[in-house]
C-alpha cells in the first residue's frame, strides 16, 4: 500500500516517525537518539574547518556558485522541464575548472573563452527516460570586459559549427544573438551583454518533420529569463574572491567531506549554496524547487555524491521536505533497513536489481532539527556508516 504523501506529511508535522517494511505502515513517537551508539565507522563525525581545503583558486570557484544563485534552470523557463538527468556533474566554470558545452571539449574550451572569469551551467528535459522529449541547457559566463565576452560568443559559435553546419535562425527580441539550426533536432544560440555570455541549446528528437520553432520559443524565453535573474547578482571584482567565505553558519563543517577521488576538478566538492543554485543537482527539479519553496529552504551545503544537507525554515519544514524529496522515487527506489540506533533515517535502494547503481545509489535521508541530511554510498554498510556520520555531525554540541 503506497503512503499518501498529504497524510504522511501531516504525521511527521506532529512529531512522529513513519517507517514503511512492507505492506505495513508504523506510527511511533520521534525517537531519542543516543551519539555514542552510532557505528560512524572511520567517518569525521566532529565538525571541521573548510578553510583548511582553501587553494588558490578557491575564491573562483565560490564566486561561480554565487553566479549560480542567480541563473534559471530550464524549469524556470518552461515547467514541463521537469526533469534533470545530470549527464554531468560540473556545473560551475572558473579559469581552472573547464566548462562543459556540446562539440567543444575541455581542452579546447580554454580557446574559445579568453578572459572568463566565472560560469554555471544548467540543463533539462521534459521527459524522465532520455530522448523521449526536449532538452535544453542554459549557459552564463562572466569575462573581464565585454570584448572578451563578444569574442566568446563568436568562437564558440563558429567551433559548434565545425562538423554541424546548418543555418542561421534569428530570436525575437534578440537580433545579435547567434543562433544555428542543424535542420534536425538542435538550435544553439550565444550572445553577449556586456561582460556576460548567455548560451541556450535546445535538443528536439522527437518532432517530426524537424521544426525548430519550439527551441526559438524556449530560447527566447530563456534571455529574458536570464537577464531577469542577473539583476540579482552583484559581481565580486576579482581581487575580493580570494576572501569569499567557504562556510555558512557551520553547513559546510557539518556536512561528510568528500574524498579527493570524487572531486571534479582541482577543488575540493564541498560548497554551501543558495537554494536556486543547488536545484541543478536533483534529478526532480519540477517537484525539488517547489518542495524547497514550501520548506523555506534557502541553503544545501553539498558534498558531491558523498551528502547534501538542506536547511529548511524549521524542523517540520524539514520533515515535510523528506517527504517531497523521497515520495517521487518510489516507484524505482525501495525501503530498506536503516542504521543501527538512528531509527529516524529512512533508507532506500533499487526496486530492480539490474538497474544503474549510478543513477540509483543507495541513499539515506535523516533530519536533525531543521536540517535534512542525504547520503549515499554504493554500498549499504558504508552507507549506514556515513549516515550515522552525517547524524552525529548535525547534532553533536547542539
């Protein structure tokens, strides 16, 4: 019997654990938890300094996630972009950290974006299984003067086009934009605004005959989209990066570090984000962004694959967003057993054997007053260990 997310919402709010084993449903008092007992394996369970992991480039890097906060996901355009299959983890770009566009790869993109400073990237689908709907990413860089910037445009544009030549399609309201149709299922556009580049990309497999008359729409959509966002972002000159904080009220300090092997990039994982910019790291935007607007989320400390905490406004808040987040994967994703004595993590792995443990991990979900924790591992014992981990930084000294 599958729980009605209303009803379970409302039993959390008044301060009850639900734990689903089977068929069955069982309501019981929130638990206490004791610290001492929780097997945290060779995990840091005690908060630790950020500043430690500061490198050089550092202050870029926080300076793209700032840009972030400020930068439309494709839902924001378009709610039928609903989705997000994270085909790559690297969302922000500094002068160390090469961006990801189609048709131009690391080593090359350093050439075509002389004098970028920062950038973020984001990207959706209407569809859940790919290629079954319209895709589209959205691109912001910063450069140092607008003539970098009206350089970046044109050099990418011209390299995209290298071994998909197609033609030219202009978007309404926005002449200057370069915009390139294969004649088959994509339209790329670029343009300059002073110091910034916006890029939309727009993938339709499935109109037939190819028509790029939606892609326009979005794209368009999409400028005005942006330009709206960015009056919401104050640059920090470059000088100043190198003292952008690395932590915010202790989320990052309480949040499971990440192991070197799992960095992208030269930079440590680890950054606390603004809400609008750690959206792009859910594979549910359509039904995250409003959970988080209901929870009042307004930071996710995020530790890559390793653990994400939310912070919501309080701690039904808290509850009601596990709640959000966990009940759309339920027809892929199973209950499990929980950590030993940390009754209140709700734990979850694959209803099909067979199915990508990359896309589908094990994960945990536990909250802590008005944090929500998620963590996962490809391996149900490190899981528990990491969970138990996540739980004892959250609430050890509070």
């Amino acid at each position: 019997m599958r729980l009605d997310i209303r009803v379970f919402a409302a039993l959390l709010t008044v301060g009850t654990v639900v734990t689903a084993c089977g068929g069955d449903t069982d309501v019981s008092p929130a638990p206490t938890v004791d610290l001492n007992q929780l097997d945290t394996g060779n995990y840091q369970s005690t908060p630790r300094d950020p500043e430690i992991a500061r490198a050089d480039d550092t202050g870029e890097a926080l300076e793209a996630v700032r840009l972030g906060a400020a930068v439309p996901i494709p839902y924001d355009v378009d709610p039928s972009y609903g989705f997000q299959r994270l085909n790559s983890r690297q969302v922000r770009t500094t002068s160390k950290i090469p961006g990801s566009i189609t048709k131009i790869d690391e080593e090359t993109f350093p050439t075509v974006t002389k004098g970028l400073i920062v950038g973020w990237r984001t990207s959706g689908e209407r569809r859940i299984q790919p290629f079954l709907g319209r895709q589209a990413w959205i691109y912001v860089y910063r450069f140092g003067t607008a003539d970098e910037a009206a350089t970046a445009v044109q050099r990418i544009s011209e390299k995209q086009q290298e071994n998909s030549v197609g033609r030219n399609v202009e978007i309404p309201g926005f002449p200057a934009a370069r915009s390139n149709w294969t004649g088959a299922a994509t339209v790329d556009s670029w343009m300059s605004q002073d110091t910034m580049v916006y890029g939309v990309r727009v993938e339709d497999p499935m109109t037939e005959p190819p028509d790029p008359s939606a892609a326009i729409e979005f794209i368009k959509k999409a400028y005005l989209k942006i330009d709206e966002m960015l009056d919401g972002y104050i640059p920090t000159p470059p000088a100043d990066m190198a003292g952008l904080p690395i932590d915010t009220d202790e989320m990052l300090s309480r949040t499971l570090p990440s192991t070197r092997d799992s960095w992208i990039g030269p930079l440590p994982e680890g950054a606390v984000e603004p809400a609008q910019a750690a959206i792009i790291r859910d594979k549910r935007p359509g039904t995250t962004k409003p959970a988080f607007l209901d929870a009042g989320v307004d930071l996710v400390s995020n530790e890559g694959s390793v653990a994400r905490v939310y912070r919501a406004k309080d701690s039904d808040a808290a509850q009601r967003l596990l709640v959000a987040l966990t009940e759309p994967q339920t027809e892929v994703l199973k209950p499990i057993e929980g950590p030993r004595n940390l009754p209140n993590a709700r734990c979850f792995d694959r209803r099909d054997p067979k199915a990508s443990t990359t896309s589908y991990p094990p994960v945990c979900y536990v909250t802590y007053d008005r944090y929500l924790a998620r963590v996962s591992s490809y391996n149900i014992q490190d899981l528990h260990q990491r969970t138990a981990a996540q739980y004892k930084l959250l609430a050890i000294g509070r």
